[in-house]
C-alpha cells in the first residue's frame, strides 16, 4: 500500500508524520504544478492532503488517480468535513490527531484497496498505439517521445514506450537514458505469463526502464525479432492490456515489414504513420500500406502525419493524399533552426524546452487528439457530474 502526504502546515505535517512512522509514507509537494505532476504519475494508493491544498484541479487529478482520499485539516470543523464528503474523501482525519482512529482508517483502506484492484474500475482501458514509418530518419522516435511526455505530463496519461528497434534504437538517447540497455526484453523470461497477469507483472516489472517524468520505457536492446521474441513480445502486450496499468503503451517499431508487423497491427488499436513528402518517401508509404491494408488492419485507424513540411510542400498534401488514398491528419513544419537536432545532442526533448515552436504546437495538437478521440468514444458512458465538480461549481 503506497502513502503519500500533501500537508501545508510544518506542524500538522510532523504530527502526521509521527503518527505514521510505521508506514512507508512520501511526502508530496504543496505547490500545485508539482503537486498535480506527482498524484498523476506516483502510483498513490492512499493520500492524506489537507483540505486547503485542494483546488479544484488538484480535485480533478485525484478523483482520476487516487482510489482511497484522506482529507486532514488544521481544525476540526463541520463544514469541512461536509466538504471533505462533497470532494469525494473516504476518510475525514482533523485534529486531535488519533492514533486509534489513523489505525481504523488504514485498515479500511487496506480492505478496500484488496478489492478495489480486483474490480474492473482500477485497471486503465489500455491503448497501444503504434508509430510507424516506410524508411529511416523520418523522425519517428523523436515524435514518439515528445508525444509521450505531452501525454503524460500535459494530458495526465500514464504512459509507456516499447522501443521496437533493435540495435538502432534511439529512445534512450533522446530521453537520456544511458543505462537502459541494463534492462531490455531479453531479461524477460520465455514463461513469465503462465500464471496469469498478476505473477507476469513481477518479471514484466523488472524490465521497466523509469523516467524522472513518470514516462516508463521498455527496450527491446539487441534482440533480433526471430519467432520466439515475437511471441514474446505479443504475450507482453497481451499482458499489459489485461492488467491495465497504463492508458497508452507507444511502440516504436522498426521501418521494414516483417513478422513483427504482424504482431503489432494485431494489438494496436491505432496506428500512426510518419512520413516526409519527398518522392523516395511516397513511394514507400504507398507500398507499406498497401501490405497493411493486405493484413487486414483498418485504414479507419491509420492518422497520417507528415514530418518536415516546408512552405513550398504545400501544394503537394493534396496529389501525396490523392496517391495514397489516405487524408493527411497532421503536419509537422520543418525546423530551419535546428532546434530539434539540439535537442537529440543535448538528450532534453525539445517539448520540455520550446513550448511555442511549431514542433511543441504540433505535438500537443496529436496527443490531444489521442485523448479526446477515445473520449468521445466513451461520452455516452461517462458518469454523472462528480461530488467535487458540484462542490467548486458552486
């Protein structure tokens, strides 16, 4: 059981602390920026806040990613317990802090978080997206990683990336990750779901690359894509669809098309296609989605997005859309600067740095999309308005 305390009082915050000294407990920041990264990346079963630190965004990210709240406060109160209740509280803990009374609410929260991850409403509709592109150097693992950053660090997606490019692979040098090859699909053992998702769970764990912005990476290092680490790799992803504890896992994957094409388009749920709108470029995308399109994978979930485009590229959408028989979705605009090649030398994406450079635009404007197109999906299954958002409506 994972618990974290927000407290802004350095006096409560030591009682509480006191109180709960035979607990691993994190203490979280009370600056809200910080405060809102650290609920929706740190994996927080149990969180203790004081009522003062919940605005109405911070409400928004725990009613997402908290399953048992405890709201603290300084004094003891009737209205704020009511508001406690109306935030969505399981528990209401004000002064005089009781040891007794912390006991009672832990073990509630230990029974309630053993069913709470048995039931369907803990684990995350898991969607694997797929970037693919027809030739090399198009600039596919740079978007993969800004998108996840956007998603994750933006958007509130708890994301990972499967770096699906053997040898070549770039993933760890444009996120800095010098010691990723420590870690890779190969340390996975050939029989580690025989047990089912849960027991998987332990060795799929130790594969887990962690970025310092919660943003989780798998590398698949030196292993070749024989059938045996196709296998392997669907059974992974098999994996963490069921148990659900990321909303987008991004693959990037190699150019050619080989068995390993096959695996993905069968668990990918989208697909997006990066290209450039030079001629050697077109003729590669007609042919790779020609074999897509042979292996059954709907064009519907095929977003086409051209990388690179000049102002004189413009006129050419239409006859590039025209022979490949699919709509342009997005554009990304060629970097003159050189800011994109500074950042891949320096290993800090460039979306962390240049947040109005037409790349950062563009990037946000894709993983916006990715978010709100599976939203839209569920719009009719969404739930009435919360007790929160009645209480900051007010």
């Amino acid at each position: 059981m994972r618990i974290a305390l927000c407290e802004r009082n350095q006096l409560t915050q030591g009682q509480l602390q006191n109180l709960l000294r035979d607990e691993a407990v994190e203490l979280l920041p009370t600056e809200e920026e910080a405060l809102i990264t650290s609920i929706a990346t740190q994996h927080i079963d149990v969180l203790f806040i004081n009522i003062l630190n919940i605005s109405e965004r911070v409400a928004t990210i725990i009613h997402e990613h908290i399953p048992y709240l405890v709201v603290t406060s300084s004094v003891s109160s009737t209205e704020t317990a009511k508001q406690a209740i109306e935030i969505g509280a399981r528990a209401y803990f004000p002064p005089p802090y009781d040891n007794d009374e912390l006991e009672r609410i832990l073990q509630k929260a230990k029974i309630f978080l053993e069913n709470y991850k048995k039931s369907a409403i803990y684990k995350r509709k898991t969607r694997i997206i797929s970037l693919w592109s027809a030739k090399g150097g198009i600039g596919k693992s740079t978007l993969c990683t800004n998108l996840a950053i956007e998603l994750q660090k933006n958007l509130n997606q708890k994301v990972l990336i499967i770096d699906c490019v053997p040898y070549y692979g770039t993933i760890e040098l444009i996120l800095d990750m010098p010691h990723i090859q420590q870690k890779t699909l190969g340390y996975l053992p050939d029989e580690f779901a025989t047990y089912g998702p849960e027991h998987a769970w332990r060795d799929i764990e130790n594969i887990i690359n962690k970025h310092p912005l919660g943003i989780e990476v798998i590398n698949v290092g030196d292993q070749r894509w024989t059938n045996n680490n196709c296998k392997k790799l669907n059974t992974l992803l098999t994996m963490l669809k069921e148990l659900g504890r990321y909303d987008l896992i991004l693959i990037d994957t190699e150019t050619s098309i080989s068995e390993l094409s096959v695996v993905l388009l069968e668990q990918s749920s989208q697909l997006l296609f990066v290209s450039a709108l030079d001629i050697p470029s077109i003729k590669a995308v007609d042919t790779a989605l020609e074999v897509i399109k042979s292996l059954y994978f709907s064009q519907d979930k095929i977003t086409l997005i051209i990388n690179r485009l000049e102002e004189a590229d413009a006129l050419a959408i239409s006859e590039f859309e025209k022979h490949v028989g699919l709509k342009i979705a997005h554009t990304i605009p060629d970097d003159k600067k050189g800011f994109i090649i500074d950042s891949l030398n320096t290993g800090k994406p460039l979306i962390l740095s240049e947040l109005t450079h037409p790349f950062t635009v563009a990037v946000q404007q894709i993983a916006t999309r990715l978010v709100h197109k599976e939203k839209d999906k569920d719009k009719d299954t969404k739930q009435t308005k919360s007790g929160f958002s009645r209480l900051f409506s007010r």
